[in-house]
C-alpha cells in the first residue's frame, strides 16, 4: 500500500512548529522561524524543508484570529456593517457596563470594533417565547442594502433579538444580503443563545475577521492543494479539529487554536501512561498556559474574552471582547522564553508583559535583541546551553551577559528573573486548580513548550505537585498533538423544552454534515435568577441527573448550593469523528552519551551532569541536579528531584 504522509503544522509568537508523520510514525519535527507579518510564509517555508514528495493531510494551528483582533503586525481588521433590531444598535458599546478598572480616571474602554456609521437597524421584533411579531418589511430591508452596499463594508453582521429562539428574520435578511456582499454572519448561526451582548459581540468580532482568516486559509489551501492535493483540517478553541470550510465561515472558533492543542496532546499522552488527573504546561516563546485535565476529561468553558487584557492570568472582565463559544479551559499568563526582563522605577527587577519574540528575538539569538529575556537568564545561569541541540544555531552567552548586567550584577539579575518566572507561572496553575475547587497536589505536571521543560520542576515545587512528566518531543508537543485530535463540530439549541428530543435532534444535525460519529452532549445551567451558567457534562438526558450533577459542580466551584429552580439555559452536543494517530512507542535511541556543564544553583556554580535525550533507555534514573538537552528543549532536573525514563521516552520526574 502507497505511504500516508500527514504533516501538523502550529504557528506560536516566536517559532512555528513542524511535525512530519508517515503511516503512524512520527518521522520528523522541527522548528522554523514564525513570520508575523505574513504567517502563512513560515507555514510554507516548515513543508518545503520537510522535503515532501506528496502529502495526504494537513493540520493546522493558527494564530491569526487572535493577532488580527489585537492589530498585531498589521493584521488590520476590515470595514463591517452591523444589523440588528430597532433600538439596540448600540449594543456593542452598552455592553454589561463592567468596570475593569473602576479607579482609573483614564481607563479607556475597548475601541467598538462596528463605527457608529455602520450600524444600522430594522423595524423587525422577535417575542422571547419565539413568535413573531414583527416580520421583516421586504421593501425596507432592501432599501437598507442598497444604503449599506454605497459604503462597501467587506463583511456584515445580523443580530436581531430573541433570533435563538427563531431565526426566520435574520435568515430573511440572510437570503437578501449574501449575494451582495463577500461575507454575512447571522447571531443564529454563530451564537444561537440568550443575552443579546455577548450574542451580538461574537457574531461582530466573527464578521471582522472572516475576510482576515478566510483569505489566509485560502492562499494556504492554493499553495497546498496545487502541489499535494491534501486533506486540510484546523484545530478549534474547543480542542478537536475542524475543515478548513469551516473555519472560513466560522473563524471565531479558531481564536485559542494554537492552545488548545497543546492541552489535547497532554490528555493523549497522559491515557498512554495512565495518568487520569493532569496540569498541562506549556510554556513557550512568548507565553505560558495551563490547563487542566481531569479523569481524561479536558475541560470545556462556554465564554471566553478576547482581546482584552488579564491580570495574573485572570482575564479582566470587561476589558475585551466576550465570545460565546466553546473553549478549552486555560489561564495565560505572559512569560514566556522572550519574555522581557527590565527595571523599575524604584529599582525592582520585573518581567514582562512585553516579549521579544521571534523578531528580534532574545539578546542571545544574535538578531538585533537588545532587551534580556528569560532565555537569556537560563543561558546565563547555565541551564540551557549555547549550542542549541539538534542544529547548528549557537546563543552569544556574552550578548546576554552584556544586557543583564545593564540591570545589574548580571547572575543575580537572571536568577530573580527566573524566581518571577517561576511565581507567575505558579499563579495560572492556582487559577486552573485552586480557584476551581481542586487541589494541586492531586495532580501530575506535564511541561512541554519550547522553554517549559527547563522550568517545569520549579513551578510545580511552588504548588506542592510532587510529580512531573516531560513527554516525547516537548518542543513540538503542541504540534503532535494536532495530529492526536479527532475531528469535533458543536451545535447548539437555547432553552429546550424536551431535553431528549432536543439532544436527539442536534444530534441529527451534525450526522447530516458530517456523517456517523460519536456525541459528547453538555447542558449550561444555572440557578434562577444567576447572571452566569456552570457547563455541566450529560451522561443522560433526564433533567433530574443533570439538575444533580450541577448542584455537586456548583459545591465544588463555591462552595455552596441555593434552594432555587435550576434552568437549563442552552443545550450543545459535539459530533466527534476519530482519525488515525501517530504511535507513541516507535522511539528510536542512539549511543548513550553524557558531559557536564557548570549551573548556579542556590547562588553557588556547581559542574552536573547532562544528558542527551536520544541516548536515554527505559528504566534509566537521572539524579538532580543535572540537565538533558534534546532538539527544541532542555529539560531541568533540580536538587532533590530524580528523573526516571519511561517506557514511550518520557521522563518522570519526582521528588526525592
């Protein structure tokens, strides 16, 4: 039989990752340089050094939803026109009147992504139970096109009230409007749930970035398709893959794609090795996140605020733009491996927001980097080395030094930096556990990223975690496990009145689109009278159950329970169709080899053992203080800890 070749591809702030699999074997991964400007250059630039004769399927992960609406790299959001019911065109600026910053006096709100020029209503009404009381005036919605069509917006957005419940008005101004203009999104197809904000919001921040993501995708699929001819999925927010169709039409899912795979190839991994209760942790170029894991269950949200900024890893309500659809559920925080070191005013040594990315890049690429950064401070102290492994790219330890030492003496400068580090990533592990009713120490640590295996030990000391594995290929975990995922829609029904023959009948919808599948059904619930929902798993459609299981998650998120009605407010189901994935025991080892190199540890240079990954067998035992490089990563053992090598490669780490 003729070889099947897939390739994943995942874009990140400083490098995009390459992983090569043929016929379930992972035949190579590498790393290239991201391309900011144009992303789709560094995607195109990973194939071509891959050297690919033919290509059967390609997977993705992609950052451009999220740097279009944050107008990085000139990623500049297009002109769109936004529709809704007479009265409420200016939702999007009412908002919840959350006040992020409720004492300062020059706190800005985020800029509305529709001018007021080009919002425009209809004299339409939908009833809350449904019906329709005022249908839409043919003529006038015509007019109304004709009005929008002379100021030439590349994308509309349609939400009228209540259209959850029925959608006939906007689909009437659908058939009116999608001839005319490149690109129309309706609240009832990208939303279809309560609260007119956030449903109007989605569908908007939906409508600006269609013709960015489209257009990418499409060149993308050009490039692709002309040579190789392959099957094009892209990873979602809600941790399963989607067609590239799809995400044209639907590009408000892909906005955590990157992200969300990492937390997938963690749950994966960890089912290999029988591991039920993990913390994902990746930490990369630019940033790090956590997420949890819990009984092989990757936790799902339902609103996610995007564009805005966090504090510590909480994301600042009312400081962006909520979103209404299913994400993974992680905290992110900024610190990453080019994440800036500075100083304060009053002297105090401080890390990021700020990275530097792949362009310059830290001081020690060489690149123009003038800022010292994380990466610079693990070279400094000697737990990365200056041959990277794997390639011929060297880091200039003197470049870093000369820029740490501007903040000060350079070694004490780069072990607060990384003591911050540490406590930073610390606190996004409390958000994901601590804050959600679980306990830290019940889990295991899985580090991966570029940078998280050098610190992975460390952070998980800071929470109690006693164990911590580092699987296969850390450097380009996210991007394996794009090729872990399965294929995942979502549909979703607003207040169901029968909740089997309403599960029943979403169920239905998806087996139409995309054939035979297995369903995962889910039920947003909350007390009467609550202004937020708990996203409840439905093993069985009985109201009684999930009514049961929301009162224990609700115990568990607060500690309490109300003696009130529970509502069901929205109902969704995921259609998940299984792919064929890489095998995770075809681990070639090399000769065993091993040097030393000198480390700061607790403020004393001490020469330790390091190791190359590829060398290492099963059953081999690492004692700390020492190191083992690998292409893309380096990974810390610190003093009290052992590091054991598993049966699939992985190291598990434990304290001694």
């Amino acid at each position: 039989m003729p070889d099947t070749v897939s390739i994943s591809v995942d874009i990140g702030g400083t490098f995009t990752d390459v992983v090569v699999m043929r016929n379930s074997k992972i035949e190579k991964v590498f790393k290239v340089p991201t391309t900011p400007r144009n992303p789709e250059i560094g995607v195109l630039n990973g194939i071509e050094i891959a050297k690919l004769t033919e290509l059967n399927e390609f997977v993705h992960a992609t950052t451009i939803a999220t740097n279009s609406l944050l107008g990085q790299y000139g990623l500049n959001l297009p002109k769109i026109a936004l529709i809704t019911t007479k009265g409420f065109k200016d939702i999007i600026e009412i908002g919840r009147q959350n006040r992020p910053s409720l004492y300062d006096l020059n706190f800005v709100r985020p800029k509305a992504l529709v001018s007021r020029n080009m919002r425009f209503e209809i004299d339409e009404r939908t009833n809350v139970d449904g019906e329709i009381i005022k249908p839409v005036d043919q003529v006038s919605a015509k007019k109304l096109a004709d009005l929008i069509e002379k100021k030439k917006p590349q994308s509309v957005a349609v939400s009228f009230l209540h259209s959850y419940i029925n959608d006939n008005n906007e689909r009437q101004i659908l058939e009116l409007f999608k001839d005319r203009f490149p690109h129309v999104s309706i609240s009832s197809e990208i939303a279809p749930e309560p609260r007119e904000y956030e449903r109007t919001a989605t569908t908007v921040v939906n409508a600006a970035l269609v013709p960015v993501v489209s257009e990418y995708l499409r060149k993308l699929e050009a490039s692709l398709y002309e040579k190789y001819k392959p099957s094009m999925s892209v990873m979602s927010s809600a941790g399963g893959l989607v067609s590239f169709s799809e995400a044209k039409s639907k590009p408000v899912s892909i906005i955590e794609s990157g992200p969300a795979a990492g937390v997938i190839a963690a749950n994966e991994f960890a089912r290999q090795i029988k591991i039920s209760n993990i913390l994902s942790f990746d930490m990369g170029g630019t940033t790090a996140k956590a997420g949890t894991v819990l009984g092989n269950n990757v936790e799902i949200t339902s609103e996610f605020e995007v564009g805005g900024t966090s504090h510590h890893g909480r994301i600042v309500k009312g400081s962006g733009y909520p979103i209404r659809f299913p994400f993974v559920d992680l905290a992110e925080v900024s610190a990453g491996g080019g994440t800036i070191v500075w100083k304060d005013k009053s002297g105090a040594i401080n890390i990021g927001p700020m990275s530097a990315g792949s362009d310059p890049g830290p001081v020690s690429y060489d690149r123009g980097g003038r800022e010292p950064t994380i990466t610079d401070a693990n070279l400094i102290l000697g737990i990365i080395n200056e041959k990277m492994s794997g390639s011929d790219f060297k880091l200039r330890k003197d470049l870093a030094i000369e820029a740490m030492s501007k903040l000060g003496e350079p070694y004490e400068v780069a072990s607060k930096a990384l003591k911050l580090a540490d406590l930073e990533m610390a606190r996004a592990i409390r958000l994901v556990t601590v804050e959600r009713g679980l306990d830290p120490e019940s889990f295991v640590l899985m580090g991966f990223g570029g940078a998280g295996p050098q610190h992975a030990a460390r952070v998980a000391s800071e929470v109690n975690i006693k164990r911590v594995i580092i699987p296969p290929n850390p450097g380009v975990f996210s991007a394996l496990g794009l090729l872990f995922s399965d294929w995942k829609y979502e549909a979703r029904k607003a207040y169901p009145k029968n909740l089997e023959d309403d599960f029943e009948e979403l169920k239905s919808i998806l087996s139409a689109k995309h054939g035979d599948a297995k369903f995962s059904m889910y039920a947003d619930c909350r007390y009467v009278g609550q202004g937020s929902e708990l996203t409840v798993p439905v093993t069985v459609p009985d109201k009684r159950v999930i009514e049961s299981d929301f009162e224990k998650l609700h115990f568990e998120a607060y500690g309490f329970n109300l003696r009130r009605e529970i509502e069901i407010v929205a109902i969704r189901v995921f259609a998940v169709l299984n792919r064929k994935k890489p095998d995770w025991s075809l681990i070639e080892r090399s000769q065993k080899t091993y040097g030393t190199r000198n480390m700061m540890i607790d403020n004393e240079w001490k020469e330790v053992d390091v190791y190359q990954r590829s060398t290492l067998s099963p059953g081999d035992v690492i004692s700390g203080p020492a190191a083992v490089d690998e292409e893309g990563s380096t990974t810390y053992i610190p003093p009290n800890w052992k590091a054991k090598v598993g049966s699939y490669g992985e190291l598990d780490m434990e304290v001694i």
